[in-house]
C-alpha cells in the first residue's frame, strides 16, 4: 500500500518513510492497533486502510492524543500546525472552517471506519491505565517526546510486548528531542527485551 496524505500534516511527510511504515505493519498483520499520538489522523487513516484490506472489517483501532496545545506541557515538542502549502492553509481554514487538529476533525477523517475505531481525547499517561492493552497486538508510538512521557508510555505497553506484540516507537533518535532514546534504551535494557532500530528511525520492541 501507498502511504496517502489526506491533505494533513503528518510526521511521516517522506513519502519512502510512510510506505516503509506501512509495510512494517504488513508484516505483522495485527488485528487490534493502538496509536499513541494521533495528531491529524493521517497515519491513522492509512493503518485503518491496511487493515480493513488485510481483515476486512475485523479489526480495532485506538487512537490517543491530546488534541490540542497545552502551555502546561511545555517541556513537550509541540506539533507545527501551519502549513508550508498556503492552499492547504486555505482549504482548512476558509472551505472545511476546521482545525485538523482536533477530535472532530480527525473523526471526520475516520468516519469510513468508525464502527471499528475509537479515539480517545485526553494525555496518555491518563488514558492508557484505562485500556486493556492485554487485548492490543500492535502499538506505535508517537506522542509526547519528553523522557517522562515516553517512558510512561512504554512502561504502560508492557502487557502488549509480553503477549508477543509489537511496540513500534517513532524518533527514536531524534538530535532536538534525546529523551526518546533514552527512555527505550531504558526501557529495553531493563525489561530484556529484543529491539530493532528500522530506517534510522523507528525502534521495534518485542519479546526475544
């Protein structure tokens, strides 16, 4: 599959970078998929693609994001919400009158899915106790870029990696945000657990 846009910002802009991801997930052909930072909806909207084509309409998928700017997460890497595109700055603001950051709008993205997607607004390190991420194959994630955050993120996916799944973890070696790498060295080192680093980019997690 082709990693598709939807006219949004996404963190995966570079076109061999989506499609990669994408077969990344081809490979493990999971059924039940957490995304922790949603953003715009673009990456969810491609996984919910791939997996209505590989199970039809048997799958799950949960998407989290605070979905919209705290000033009290400022130790955090806030998402650039201008586009370089001025006729995309256009369509959202003036013909669609909507922020594609938000629940609603994200929603609407997700509207061809909706019986199989839940998403969730709220900060993960309060959500993710809530879920049962006993019942979850696959999670990507790709919130907040803090060490704390990713740490609690990771620490919270612990059940997903002990079931077999998969952690597939975004940044993982990003120069303006080295609390990423440190909280799944971290995590790794501690747990024992196998990682791979994919396209100088993602770092897969799962149980060796």
């Amino acid at each position: 599959m082709k990693y598709k846009k939807y006219w949004r910002k996404t963190s995966l802009k570079q076109k061999n970078i989506g499609n990669a991801f994408l077969n990344e997930i081809l490979l493990s052909r999971p059924n039940k998929f957490l995304e922790i930072g949603v953003f715009q909806g673009v990456t969810a909207r491609n996984i919910c693609e791939l997996l209505n084509k590989i199970h039809k309409d048997n799958f799950k998928y949960i998407g989290v994001d605070i979905f919209e700017l705290d000033e009290k997460l400022n130790n955090e890497i806030i998402p650039d919400l201008n586009f370089k595109n001025p006729f995309k700055q256009i369509y959202h603001k003036y013909i669609k009158r909507e922020n594609p950051y938000s629940l609603i709008s994200v929603k609407k993205l997700l509207k061809k899915f909706e019986k199989n997607v839940e998403i969730i607004k709220g900060n993960s390190k309060e959500i993710l106790p809530k879920i049962d991420l006993s019942k979850i194959d696959y999670v990507f994630i790709d919130g907040g870029h803090s060490y704390e955050t990713v740490k609690n993120d990771l620490n919270n996916c612990k059940a997903v990696v002990e079931n077999k799944g998969t952690v597939l973890c975004d940044d993982y070696d990003l120069s303006y945000a080295p609390g990423v790498k440190e909280a799944i060295d971290e995590f790794v080192d501690k747990e024992k657990y196998d990682i791979k680093i994919l396209y100088e980019r993602f770092a897969k997690i799962k149980k060796k």
